[in-house]
C-alpha cells in the first residue's frame, strides 16, 4: 500500500489541485492532511471544500484553530497579533463560506490510525505536545522521546515547520510533509511524503516535490485585498519578514 502525506496548504487551491493529481499517478491509495488548510493563501475556501469532496482526512493546524478562533469568538481573538498578520487572518476568516467553517471546527488535533498493513499511525500538526510545537530535521531520540510521552506510533506525521523530511528515531518513521501550498525553504515546488507500507517489512517513505503553475495562484492573489508581497512568498517559496 502507498500512502501519501500532505500538511499547510494554506489557501494555496492550485497547489493542492497539483498535488492530489500527482499523489493519484503515483498511485497512492490514500491521503492524510496534517493542518493548516488556511491563511496566507487566496483560496480557503476552496481547499475546505476539496478536502471535504475527496474525503480526506485531516487534523486541525494552529492557524485554522485561529480561524475558528475569530468566527467564534470575534475581533477579540486577533487582538494581540502584528497588523499585517490580523489582515491576513481577518481576510480568511471572511472568505470562507458557513460549511467551511463548520467544516475546520471540527476537526480533530491528532489522528491515530491501525492501517490494514498492521502499522500504528499518529497524525498531529506541530507534534504530540501541541499545535504550534515543531519537530524539525535535527530531532534527536531524547528530543522525540520528550514530545511523543507514552506514545509509540510506527508512524509520526506532522507539519507546521514547511521543512519536509523523512527520518527514523527510536524506531519511528518520522515524517514532516513540508508544504504542499506555501514552501518556505526558498523552493516553490510543493512537497508532500509517500509512505510504502507493507505487512512484515521496513516502513520506507520519501519526500516528493514537483512544479505547479504558481501563476494561478499569483493572479488570484492580485485580485484580493491580501498584502501583495504575499505574492512574491508563493513564487518564490519564502516567507519574507514583511509580516513581523
């Protein structure tokens, strides 16, 4: 069986698009998202609304729970945020329809799987500690050791750092999927992990990256109120401090 892992589409439609039709010629069998179906990107909306159509299942990123954050709450949960940040918040909060909403509220903060190959699979956005925690390439066993607890999945899949990898520690398949909509390493290409799984054997994944037409998202990008230097991020695969 070939999974495939997505995290931090961000808004980002055309992306997501590219990457589902290239997990399906690959032919993976199935697909997990790791949050962050929202922000920065022009289309929110949209990504809510295929993840839904194709039956995807996903956890909630730290910034969708933002999102849920302001619609529940109002104003007052953006209230401490950098001006530029609170627009781009405010922004997606109004471009995603009432079944969106509805639809990034409830979603779970982990998702734990048996796969039919007999793995145990753990699913959270930034790690087992929380949403906005981060595992990153130099993880250590100790480092891990901290952030799973009494956990031992086969399989850790997070996000949240849009720095892809793929590492085995303490004997456990360590997956960060990277960005599949907003890269911020300084490639633009999207990335995404597949795992091969299969009963009796040693777990192999790998990242995948591949070119999409940036131009799409950079013409609805101009079409909004969204800060324009957000443009220049999704072409150029940075996250420049013009939002601090």
């Amino acid at each position: 069986m070939l999974i495939a892992f997505i995290s931090d589409v961000h808004g980002n439609l055309p992306a997501l698009e590219a990457v589902l039709a290239d997990v399906e010629k690959r032919g993976a069998e199935m697909v997990f998202c790791a949050g962050d179906l929202t922000g920065y990107g022009p289309l929110p909306d949209g990504v809510c609304k295929l993840l839904q159509k194709r039956r995807i299942p996903a956890v909630a990123g730290n910034y969708d729970r933002k999102v849920t954050a302001v619609s529940q709450k109002g104003l007052a949960a953006a209230r401490d945020m950098k001006e530029k940040k609170r627009k781009i918040l405010l922004w997606t909060v109004e471009n995603l329809s009432p079944q969106a909403h509805h639809y990034l509220s409830r979603l779970p903060e982990k998702l734990e799987e048996k796969l039919s190959s007999g793995q145990e699979l753990l699913i959270v956005h930034g790690s087992p500690v929380s949403l906005d925690d981060a595992v990153y390439p130099s993880i250590t066993g100790a480092g891990l050791a901290a952030k799973m607890g009494d956990r031992r999945p086969d399989i850790l899949v997070c996000g949240h750092t849009h720095i892809p990898f793929v590492k085995r520690v303490n004997g456990i398949l360590v997956i960060n999927c990277g960005s599949a909509g907003h890269p911020v390493d300084g490639d633009p290409r999207p990335s995404y992990a597949l795992v091969r799984l299969e009963r009796g054997s040693v777990l192999r994944g790998r990242i995948i990256r591949f070119a999409y037409d940036w131009n799409m998202t950079a013409a609805v990008l101009e079409k909004t109120t969204l800060p324009k230097g957000l443009k220049k991020d999704f072409v150029r695969g940075t996250k420049r401090r013009f939002l601090v």
